[in-house]
C-alpha cells in the first residue's frame, strides 16, 4: 500500500525526505512539496507517513485490504508513545479505530551504551550464539523454552 | 541615504504618473494573476468540494461564534506569527521574509503616490530600505541554508528549479532595488541605470508571474490554515484517528495492550524522530 501526500497539506519540511529508506520522497520542482516519486518502489514501512508533522501523506491500500475509496489515516504520538490508525471504508460506516504502544520508556534515555560492555572472549568468537542471545532466550533461566516446558500447545489453522 | 526617496530622484528622469502607471499595472497582474491561477489548477473548486465531502464526517457543528474564533486565532497565529511551519529557523526566516515585503510595498506605495518628492518623511523612507533588507536577510538565509532542497535533498544553492521562481524573483526585487536606491543616491550614474534596469526586470517577473511562481500562496495559504483549524473544532479531522487520553479506563479496556506494556498512567515519552532536523541525507 503505497504512500501519497496531500500536497496542500505538506509544508516542504523535508522529513519524509530524509527518512525515507527507499529514497523515493522528493521535492516537486514546481511547488516545493514533498511527493512519492514512485510508488511501484515503495516498501510500504510508512516511515514518512509517521514522521510527517502535518499529517499530509496517506496510505493509498490495496482492494484486498479494504474496498476502494476507503481512507487510511496515521497519527504516530511520540510524546505519548502510541500510534493510531484509522481505517474508514467508502460507505462512511464502516470505521475501524487502531491503538499501539510504540514505546515502553522515554526516547533516547535508555540506548545500551555497547562501547562499555566488555570485548567478547575466544571462547564466545567461537561460539554459534549470536550477541547477547543466551540472554534474550533465557538459556539460563532453565535452558530453552518451547511451548511444552511452558504448558502450551500449538493450534492449528489460523487463530485471531 | 537611507533617509532620501529613492523615487523622487528618479522622476527626475521618468515622469511621476509612468512609475505610478507601473505600480498600479503590477498590481492589477497580481490581482489578475491570482484569479487566472485559481481558476487553472481549480483549487478554489478542489476546497470547496473537499470542505462539502467532510460535512458527513463532522460530530459537531460549529456556529458562527465558533467560525470567529477560528478566523481570529488563524489570522493571529497562522498567517501573523507563520505558525504553520514546524520548523522554527524556516518560522522566523518567514517572519522576516513577510513583514520585510509588506513593509516594502506599503512603503513603495506611500513613497510612488503620497510623498513623491524630497521632502517625504525620513521614515517611510528608511523603512522601504528596511523592508528590502529584511526580505534580503530571510531570503538569503532560506535560499542558501534552509531551503529543502539544500536542507534535506543534499541539492547544491545553485540549482535552480521552477519552483524559485518566486523566491527568487522576490530576492533580486529587493536586492536590486536596494543596491539602485544606494547607488543613486552616491550619484554613480551608469550603475544607477544598469540595477534600474534589473529593478524593474525582476520586479516584472514577480508581480507578472503569479501564474507560474508561488506568490498566490499568501492568499490561499490563510485559507488552508482556517480550514484547518475547523476540521479539528468540527471533528472531522479528515478522517485522522481521534486524540485520546492513555489513562482513560474505557480506552485501557479497548486496547489492553496500552496498560500491560506502558502501566495506567503512561508518562510523557518525549520527542523521538523529531529530536533531530531532517538532516542525514
């Protein structure tokens, strides 16, 4: 589902520029307004769409996702950590309202300061375990956990 | 220097009623040029249907008290203190750029057609010299360092695109005018003549290519701002998702993700992407 931007809404800041990994927003040369310069390329991680301080790119979704005429709308909150989509279909009555956490602790206070943490050893060079990963599993919090050490089991089929 | 009229030395050599024909004609392109380029690109018919298709999303309507406000707060904070722009350099390069042009044509105005000799009052004069050097002093400072082509396209100040047209234009305006109104008044005649010649040029295109340039955006660009502000009084939003409150327990029942990950009372997290300008291009 590429990305579009109202243009009478964007004010050419320039951030969905900058963020944009696919480097597909650019500055139109006649209005100096940001604009998806191709859409096909689009790796739909709705990065600008975030990142845009008035609201002026969209989603542009597929039939499959919600019947065409439909609007997808973003407000990611930053000082409140959440983001919030709104999906209205063309008949106005269908209106889905969508909220996540985007993150648990205030930005930029918490980023692991790596350069302390002490140089790996040989024996943890030689090892198959990525960086921190006995932790992350925790391997040593009585070894690997499947679902059967956790009491659970799996279903099938698809379940929502 | 800056105390003189700068046009009254020069309808020593141009008769009065041609400048002021010339002032009266720019304006008239102005006013035409605007309405040439709404009915163009439609914009005044894309508003209007836009504001019509949001009637069916508002949950309140708004009465005519309401609309003041709105118009108040707009014309006060969006169009007198450019409050639309988050970036706060591009704000004040803005301020600058503005009040320097208004106050440069009002005092163009006042110079052409109510004091038209050497006995004008120092200050309209050293305001029009004022007004030049604030639109310079914005203008440079946007062209060269804050434009988002060169902020955040990694383009070079050189490149030179359609949409400079008004910005540019708008530059050498003032910077010709200025650097005229200085060398007439220290009497260097060939110069004088030569940045007289790019004055009226530059000016020309400015006022004749509203059509092409951005310069009818100080008319629609307050339009936008009015509209703006009555979608969130009227809770049309353009269809965005509603402001909430993370403490609010009916909304915790809703999303039970909210508590469990971030706790009842979710503090504020500060900025994240917005703690850097758009700079890593």
């Amino acid at each position: 589902m590429p990305t579009f931007v109202y243009m009478t809404r964007c004010d050419g800041c320039g951030h969905c520029v900058d963020i944009c990994p696919s480097d597909i927003m650019h500055i139109d040369t006649t209005y100096r307004r940001a604009y998806n310069i191709e859409p096909n390329m689009c790796w739909e991680c709705y990065s600008c769409v975030k990142a845009c301080p008035q609201n002026a790119i969209d989603v542009r979704g597929y039939a499959d996702f919600a019947p065409l005429g439909h609007s997808v709308r973003v407000d990611r909150d930053e000082e409140k950590g959440v983001i919030a989509w709104r999906i209205k279909f063309r008949n106005g009555e269908k209106d889905l309202n969508l909220l996540a956490p985007i993150t648990t602790k205030p930005w930029g206070k918490f980023i692991p300061h790596l350069k302390d943490v002490p140089a790996p050893s040989s024996e943890q060079r030689d090892s198959q375990l990525l960086y921190n990963e006995p932790k992350y599993i925790r391997m040593d919090d009585g070894g690997l956990h499947t679902l059967e050490t956790n009491g659970l089991t799996l279903q099938k089929g698809v379940q929502y | 220097m800056f105390a003189s009229n700068p046009f009254a030395d020069l309808a020593m050599t141009i008769p009065l009623n041609v400048i002021q024909g010339y002032v009266i004609l720019m304006a008239i392109l102005v006013v035409g040029g605007t309405v040439v380029d709404m009915i163009h690109k439609k914009s005044a018919k894309y508003f209007f249907a836009k504001a019509k298709a949001a009637e069916a999303s508002r949950t309140r309507e708004l009465g005519a008290g309401d609309k003041i406000g709105i118009a108040v707060s707009t014309v006060v904070v969006d169009v007198a203190t450019s409050g639309e722009f988050c970036n706060p350099k591009r704000r004040i390069s803005h301020l600058f750029t503005m009040y320097g042009f208004i106050l440069f044509i009002l005092t163009t105005v006042a110079l052409v057609f109510a004091y038209p000799t050497h006995e004008a009052p120092a200050i309209v004069s050293q305001l029009w010299h004022l007004g030049a050097a604030m639109v310079m002093f914005g203008g440079y400072w946007f062209w060269f360092f804050i434009r988002v082509d060169v902020a955040a396209e990694g383009v070079p100040w050189y490149r030179i695109v359609k949409a400079d047209m008004f910005i540019l234009s708008l530059l050498g305006t003032t910077t010709f005018g200025l650097v005229w109104a200085i060398l007439q008044a220290k009497g260097v005649a060939v110069w004088t003549t030569v940045f007289l010649a790019l004055f009226i040029v530059v000016a020309t295109v400015l006022f004749a290519g509203v059509m092409w340039s951005k310069f009818a955006h100080m008319f629609f660009k307050p339009a936008a701002a009015f509209n703006k502000r009555v979608i969130k009084a009227d809770g049309s939003r353009e269809n965005l998702p509603e402001p909430v409150d993370l403490s609010d327990p009916a909304l915790q029942k809703r999303f039970p993700d909210i508590p469990e990950y971030m706790g009842k009372n979710p503090p504020n997290m500060g900025l994240g992407i917005k703690r850097e300008a758009p700079s890593h291009y």
